[in-house]
C-alpha cells in the first residue's frame, strides 16, 4: 500500500480550501477514496476510481495559460494524466506530466510550495479493457518561468492562450472553472 503517498495527499485535502459544495464534495470523495482498499493511485484501480494529477501553467505574464489539445479527447485541457508507480507524490506526479506534455521544467508553485488548487472528479468511458471508471484529478497552479513549450508525444498541440480566450477553445466546464478561480484571485 502506497502510504507514502496517502499521508501528504490526505494533508494537502485537509488543507484545501473549496470554492464551492460540489468541490467540497469532490474533496470528500477523495478522502475517502485514500482510505480505501487496494492502491488509488494505481491506474487499475477501477472501483470506483483513481487519483490522477494535473496542472494549470501561467505564463509568466500571469495573462496566459498553457493548453493541450488532448490526443484522444480531442479538446483542450490542462496538461495532466495518471499517477506512475516512480511518483514519490501527487505533485511530482503532476510536475513529471507538465514536462511530459508541454517541455516545462521550470516553474513556481503558486503559493510557494506545492499545494492543491483544485479537485474534480470526471467519469471515464470504457476504453479498450478497462471498464468505466472515475479519474479523481488533484490540480494545482504553477507560472513557468518562460513562455518557450514542446508539445510531447502525448499531445496534438500545445499553445499558451489569453485566459479571457479560453472558453472559445473546445474544452470543458472543470477547466473553465479552473480559470474563473485563477481571475479571481488576480
């Protein structure tokens, strides 16, 4: 059993403060998704989920926000994925994806150190053998130190937008959730 990630995990929800009920409701489920049996993390843990990790990148102009248009959704997201047996941590987790899919290696965290932004919880369809499932995606917020990316392999593009732009892209409601929170607090 992985408690060297659900310890700092559990802490880090603890903490995080919910925007909303539907977020403190997401935050409730991951709670209790840590204490249950098997590995959440693990990609094949289907019952009812796993925990995955995701980022919203800033520009370092703090107007931009890096998007990936997601090879097999075919919308534009933040950069994120599955949580791999190497990850000490959601958040190396989510900086490992970050670099994976957009070439970003340098950043700060935006409260200084790593920490939660955001929770969602989304449903999976049943792709090849794996049955319907939920992804349980833990978000944080980081600026890049430059605006220079390389969308990777995973991806189709990769590109730096307005904020004010985003809701004309193609993507979801959690993201664009994610960038009213993100003015707000500008």
């Amino acid at each position: 059993m992985p408690h060297h990630r659900r310890h700092p995990l559990r802490r880090a929800l603890a903490d995080f403060q919910p925007d909303d009920p539907r977020e403190a409701a997401y935050r409730d489920r991951m709670l209790a998704l840590i204490d249950s049996d098997g590995d959440p993390f693990a990609r094949d843990h289907f019952e009812p989920g796993h925990f995955t990790a995701s980022a919203f990148i800033l520009a370092p102009d703090g107007l931009h926000l890096l998007m990936i248009l997601h090879r097999k959704l075919g919308l534009w997201l933040q950069p994120g994925g599955h949580v791999e047996p190497d990850d000490a941590n959601i958040f190396d987790a989510a900086a490992r994806e970050v670099h994976e899919e957009t070439g970003v290696i340098d950043f700060d965290w935006a409260r200084g150190e790593p920490a939660i932004f955001d929770v969602d919880i989304h449903a999976i369809p049943p792709i090849k053998d794996d049955p319907a499932h939920e992804h349980f995606d833990v978000r944080v917020l980081v600026t890049a130190h430059t605006e220079a990316i390389a969308a990777g392999e995973d991806v189709r593009d990769a590109r730096w937008v307005p904020l004010d732009a985003i809701d004309r892209m193609g993507t979801e409601e959690s993201v664009l959730r994610a960038v009213r929170k993100i003015k707000a607090r500008r």
